[in-house]
C-alpha cells in the first residue's frame, strides 16, 4: 500500500476518534497495524481507542507495542498515562467483580 493511503487511513482514524466512533477507528487502526506494525503512531492510537472502549488489556499491550516501536524523539509522557490509566481501569474491575463474587457467596 503506498505510504499517502497510509497516511490517509490514519488520519481518518484520528478523525473518527475524534468524533467518538470507536469502533471505525479501531478497524482502520487494527488494520493499519497489520501494514505497519512498526509505526508507533498506529500503537499510540490504539492504545488510547482500547482505553476509551474498556479494552484495557488490549490497551496495555498497545501501549507495550508502542514503546517498543518507539524512538528516541517520541513523547513517552503521553503512553504512560494512557497506559497508566488502563492499569488502573483494570484493578477496578477486578475489585468490583470480587465484591459481586462475595455478595452472591453471602446471598447464597
């Protein structure tokens, strides 16, 4: 695929964030990533895509892919808060299905 597609489907992807439709901007991503799993861009976008969906472990190996892929000049300020943020998400979750699981055990 030549690299103006690329750039086209990334930016359409950014828009469709942008515009809070998720689950267009997660394909394109998804997709792109399959074209380039070396651009830290694609990583970044979909970390933060996963986030917003409540894909949080999906969301933390895109953070992991990304630092990776990353280079010297990328801002890792911004993965580390997403990232950060997923972790926390997910430990939330976590604790709120144990207190589920010990109110049916108590009902039971």
């Amino acid at each position: 695929m030549k690299p103006v597609l690329r750039q086209w489907m990334l930016s359409q992807s950014y828009c469709f964030l942008q515009y809070q439709k998720l689950d267009k901007a997660c394909a394109l991503l998804e997709a792109l990533e399959v074209l380039d799993p070396e651009n830290p861009d694609i990583h970044r976008m979909l970390a933060y895509t996963y986030l917003q969906q409540g894909r949080t472990e999906d969301c933390i190996k895109s953070a992991d892919k990304f630092r990776s892929c990353a280079g010297p000049k990328d801002d890792m300020r911004t993965i580390d808060l997403i990232s950060k943020r997923a972790r926390y998400k997910a430990r939330q979750k976590g604790e709120e299905q144990s207190q589920a699981e010990v109110k049916t055990k108590v009902k039971a």
